[in-house]
C-alpha cells in the first residue's frame, strides 16, 4: 500500500487493499497465513504530521502448543 502524501485530502483518506501475506513479508516458521491478508489503513494529516491507523485481517494456521496439531484461527 502506498500513499502519495501530498494527495491526502484534509478530511483525511481511507484506503482498502488485499495482499498475499508472502508479499507482506508475515509468514514466519511459527504463523503461516492461509489466506490473503486484508488491509484498511486511515490516514490523516495533523500540522506537519501523519496519523495512519492500520488494520490487518487474515487466516493464520499455527501450531497447537499442547497438542503439536495444526489449526486455523
């Protein structure tokens, strides 16, 4: 995702975007995503300054610490 800072309207901006989490670089040996990853990002400007919120949402299978079983959460 990427915001071209002097296009961001004064009421702010509110941007969309799926992505694969390989692209994203979030696979790691102990979360593998199973599915791409949504993102929604806020973006305001304050003075000389950015407020970005971000939120991610995917589907991970990690590893059951008790039982060594994979799940989906």
């Amino acid at each position: 995702m990427r915001i071209n800072i002097t296009q961001i309207p004064k009421e702010g901006l509110s941007l969309h975007e799926t992505s694969a989490a390989a692209s994203l670089d979030l696979n790691t040996p102990e979360i593998n995503f199973i599915s791409p990853v949504e993102l929604s990002a806020q973006v305001a400007k304050v003075s000389n300054r950015l407020l970005v919120g971000v939120q991610a949402k995917g589907l991970i299978q990690p590893v059951c610490s008790r039982c060594l079983e994979e799940f989906e959460t």
